[in-house]
C-alpha cells in the first residue's frame, strides 16, 4: 500500500472529523460556556484517525513516530532553545495581528479562569504536547520524509498550520511546525519536540496564574485610579489594537536578539547527536546520503542508511500530493478564509493611553500557545 496516500487519507478524515466536531462543540456550547470540555474534544478527533491508521497497520508506534531516548545534556539545551526560538514566534504572532484577529487568549483565559490551574495545564500543555505532535510530526512528517525531508518539513508544517482555522495561528504554527521538523531531525526523536511544545504553551498557563495576582498587587502599589486589577482583566479578554512600530520595538528587536542565540544552540544539540551534517544538507537528499555521519546508536544509521540510499530515494521520487490531500487542504483553506471573512466579532475594543503593559501581556499569552 502507498504510505503517502494512507497517511493523506488520514489527514482528510482528520479534517471532515474536525467538521463535524465542530458542530458537536456548537451544540455542546449551548450548555456550557467553559472551553475545556469543547478543547478536549477537538484534540480527541484530532488523534483519532492516526490511532486507527496505527492499528489498521498494526505499527509500533513509539518507533513509528521515533520516540527515543535523548541524552541529559540535549534535554537542558531543548529547554533553553524553547524559551530562545518564543520570541520569534511572538513577533510572527503579532505581525498577523496587523491583519487579523486574535481569539487564542480569549480561549486560554476562559480555560485558565474556569478549571484548576493543574487541570488547565494537562489540557492546554501536556494533551496537546503529545497528541498533536504524535500526529503532525509523528504520522505525517516522519512518512513524508521519506520522499523527501525538506519538502516533508514544509508540507507537515502547512498542514499544521491551516488544520488551525484561523490566519493568526496559521502564521506561527507554519513557523513553529518547520522549527519541530527540523528539531526531530537534529536530535532524531520527537520527544524533543514534545518538550518544547509542553514548554511553550505550559508558558502560557503558568502566566495566565499569575496575571491577577499580577494586576493586583501593581493595584496596591500604583492605587486603583491607575491600575485597577478588574478592569484590566476584563481588558486582557478583549482584542487590542496593534501597530507596525510597537510590534518592532517589543517583538522585533527581541526576536532579532534571541534567535541567533536559539540558532546556535539548535545547532550544537544537531552536532552533539552526530546529526549537523546531515541538517546542512537536509534539502538535498542524495548528498545528505554521502556526507552522513553514523550515529552511536547502530539502529539509528541503518535507519538513515536505507532511507537515503540512492535506490530508496529514486524509487521513492513522487509527489507528496494525491487527491485526498488536495481535496483536504482545500476544504481547511476555505473554512480559514470563510472564518476570518464572516468573524462574528471583528471590532477592536481600544486601550487607554498607558496600558500599553496589558497589550505585551496579552500577546505573549496569545502567541505562546501552539
């Protein structure tokens, strides 16, 4: 059977699934204003035809998606690189704002309100962290690999990307999507992105905590007429507007500061698994085949091996795109379009002059969830 065509299959299920989950979620809403229950079930359709497709195939599915081990020193540096590579995300997150609109803190503020902290961070950190990486990463990335790493990178991220419904998390999940690809590759186990992804939107909760005891204790200290605690609560819920300038001056000397950092460190965790040659050259498989470096781990050079070994790859030389694919990219392209076309809401609530403090906050919160 055509891998390639299996798994776009599932990638189509996953997306009339999502359809329909949205409509359960539109009926379940009408008796609940609390956006847990209607989060868990989008990421219980999400997994669902990947865990069908594993059974169907009857797949290990640790080694399918390359669940390994990874060494205590990489672990230390994955941490540091998740906090280094965020404020690039941020400033991608707040470039879209310019154009479209932001729900995502809406959402994680009525998570975070409404259930315990520790449940709020299983749901918005750990579920996502595994579930959503196992499939995108896991299922989609590691077989369309095969065919060709860099366009595997690109396509897995996209569908990533679009499968979220909205422009604004497009734009950073496309960014991030590439950066976990690449990730995966250079320590050659998606437990790395894993922590990442737990890191990142584990950020997010653990600020959402602490924002009201944040604006309350500026409150005692600034007094209520220039800080009042519950006003600028209820105004962390509400859209702000955003300007070119102010994104440059938070968000864009940030990001040109850290990601260099995040470069070097990404690039050193690659060279201490052995892996940086083959990251270089990953856009041109017949010659990643030839500068490949044999890892520690025997299993993992004859995975590497097979794949990229000249006869492999010309058998494998194909278009990633089949019908079902085409068919599912354009139905998601169309609900992003009709989404930000027919917002219900599309106004911008203004700020007072001086609380520029809970635009930064909001759009840290808003662009750390992915």
């Amino acid at each position: 059977m055509n891998k390639i065509a299996s798994v776009n299959r599932v990638f189509l299920i996953t997306v009339l699934l999502s359809i329909i989950g949205s409509f359960i979620n539109g009926y379940i809403s009408s008796y609940t204003d609390n956006y847990f229950i209607l989060l868990l079930i989008s990421q219980i359709v999400l997994v669902t035809p990947s865990l069908i497709y594993f059974m169907i195939n009857r797949l290990n599915i640790a080694e399918s998606i390359r669940f390994k081990p990874i060494r205590v020193s990489n672990i230390i540096l994955i941490i540091v690189f998740a906090f280094l590579i965020s404020p690039l995300m941020n400033f991608i997150n707040a470039l879209s704002m310019l154009f479209v609109r932001n729900t995502t803190s809406e959402i994680m503020f009525d998570i975070v309100q409404k259930n315990s902290f520790w449940l709020s961070l299983c749901l918005i950190a750990i579920v996502p962290a595994v579930l959503e990486e196992t499939v995108y990463r896991g299922v989609f990335y590691n077989e369309y690999r095969k065919v060709n790493p860099w366009k595997g990178i690109v396509l897995s991220a996209f569908l990533f990307g679009i499968i979220h419904g909205n422009l604004n998390q497009f734009s950073y999940a496309f960014a991030m999507g590439i950066v976990f690809a690449l990730l995966i590759e250079a320590t050659d186990s998606i437990l790395s992105t894993m922590i990442v992804h737990f890191l990142i939107n584990g950020t997010s909760v653990v600020l959402l905590a602490i924002y009201p005891k944040l604006l309350q204790y500026l409150e005692n200290i600034y007094g209520m007429e220039q800080y009042n605690a519950q006003d600028l609560l209820t105004q962390l819920q509400e859209t702000v507007p955003m300007n070119f300038s102010y994104i440059i001056q938070t968000y864009g000397v940030s990001a040109l500061i850290f990601t260099p950092l995040a470069f070097i460190v990404f690039r050193t965790i690659a060279k201490n698994t052995n892996r940086w040659e083959f990251i270089k050259n990953i856009r041109h498989p017949k010659v990643v085949k030839e500068s490949y470096e044999p890892m520690d781990d025997e299993s993992s050079y004859w995975y590497s091996k097979e794949l990229f070994s000249t006869d492999t790859f010309a058998e494998n030389k194909k278009s990633l795109f089949t019908i079902s694919l085409i068919g599912a990219i354009i139905i998601c392209v169309s609900l992003l379009i009709l989404n930000e076309v027919f917002s219900v809401d599309n106004s911008i609530q203004p700020l007072e002059d001086g609380n520029t403090l809970m635009i930064f906050l909001k759009n840290i919160v808003s662009s750390f969830m992915y």
